[in-house]
C-alpha cells in the first residue's frame, strides 16, 4: 500500500477510489499495490506523515551543507543506517527490527522494472533547445526540426535521434537556468556562418520604393 497526501503528479482524493494519474496507475498496476490518497483536513493521516517530515528537519537538517542532491542523499542514508540502530522508546525496539519484519511480509518486485523519470518525443525547434522542469538543455543543432527522443531522471537528461546520442546533461534541481554543451554552441555558430556565407541568387532586383501618393490617390486625401 502506497499512500501519499495531496500530490498532484500521483492524483487526487475522491470518495470512493482516489483519482489517479495515467502513470501513477501505471506503477500501481506493475508492483501490484493500492494507492491512497489522504483526504482534505484528515488530521490523523496527516499527522503521520508530518511527524516524520518533523523529524527529518531537527534531527538532520540543523547545521549540515550539502553540494549536490546526490550529497544530500549519501548524507541521508549514512544518517539513517545510524538513527535506525537506536533504540527507540516509543517503539520499544530498534527501528532496523521493524524494517526486517516489513521486507519479510512484502512481495517480490516484478521482474520487469518500473519505469520512471521523464521520457517524450518531439521535433527540435530551431533554439535547438529542450526544456525540462524550468530549464533549457542544449541539442546539437544538426538534429534542428527532426523527431528527438527525450529521456530523463534525477540525475541526467539524454536525448537521441534515430538511435544516435545528441546531447547528455546533469539535471539541474534549479530553476529557469539554461544549459549549453560548448559542442553545440560551436556547431551552431558554424552553421550560422555557412549561412551567411551562401551566394544570393543572381537577378534579384532590389525591392520596389512605393510612391506614397499613390495610396492618397487611392484614398482621396492628399498628403501633408
């Protein structure tokens, strides 16, 4: 059983049976649980989930720096493999013997893993630029106005076309920042150049200067 409190990508609560996402179903139907969502002002649900939140914050956060969401987790989990050996009186036991006890009563994981992160396809408009969560990874510009394949996760954004990499970014967990790999920007300053570089075609006459009173004669008015 999976249950979350009012979280937008999961779904919604409605009586009855909660009304989730295309993908939270999905994820549901692969690990073969039930999803609930918390209703509106359940304060006993709530309280659950906001005491653990609680805990997290006075116990681990005060006074630690953290470089990276990877370092935020690496630190989390060496915090928690600690907490977890305690004795805890409100349990009566250590919090790592009610763990073992939960893995010995839960299914096996299918053997198909879920899919997870970010994955669409579109066709690379001429910025070359992608964008993801509030910011803009760069693609190399000769895929411009092809289908790309887009996939991401917490750590890395790929894109491909045709099968054929075209750009591999860190994920940034900012917000409106724009990330450019040097070998795109340079690729596409050469093909601006190139462009620019093209022989006009010959015959072309220069643009023709209207005389403006033919539109007063047009209209009946005579031009101040």
């Amino acid at each position: 059983m999976l249950v979350w409190d009012g979280e937008g990508a999961v779904g919604k609560y409605r009586p009855g049976e909660p009304l989730l996402t295309e993908a939270t179903h999905a994820f549901r139907g692969l690990l073969g649980t039930k999803v609930i969502i918390c209703r509106p002002g359940d304060p006993e649900a709530k309280g659950l989930l906001e005491r653990t939140h609680d805990h997290y914050e006075k116990s681990f956060l005060p006074g630690r720096r953290f470089a990276s969401p990877k370092d935020f987790n690496t630190q989390f989990g060496s915090w928690v493999a600690g907490s977890n050996e305690r004795t805890m009186r409100v349990l009566g036991c250590r919090p790592v013997e009610r763990v073992a006890a939960d893995r010995a009563g839960m299914l096996p994981l299918p053997p198909v893993p879920a899919v997870t992160g970010w994955r669409w396809s579109t066709r690379l408009p001429r910025d070359h630029y992608v964008r993801l969560d509030g910011n803009d990874y760069s693609i190399h510009p000769a895929v411009i106005g092809r289908r790309i394949e887009v996939v991401a996760d917490l750590e890395h954004v790929r894109v491909s076309c045709d099968g054929q990499p075209v750009a591999c970014h860190d994920r940034s967990w900012a917000k409106h920042q724009t990330f450019t790999d040097p070998s795109h920007a340079a690729a596409a300053d050469l093909l601006r150049r190139k462009r620019w570089q093209l022989p006009r075609p010959l015959g072309v006459d220069e643009v023709e200067q209207r005389d403006l009173s033919v539109y007063d004669d047009l209209c009946g008015e005579v031009a101040i």
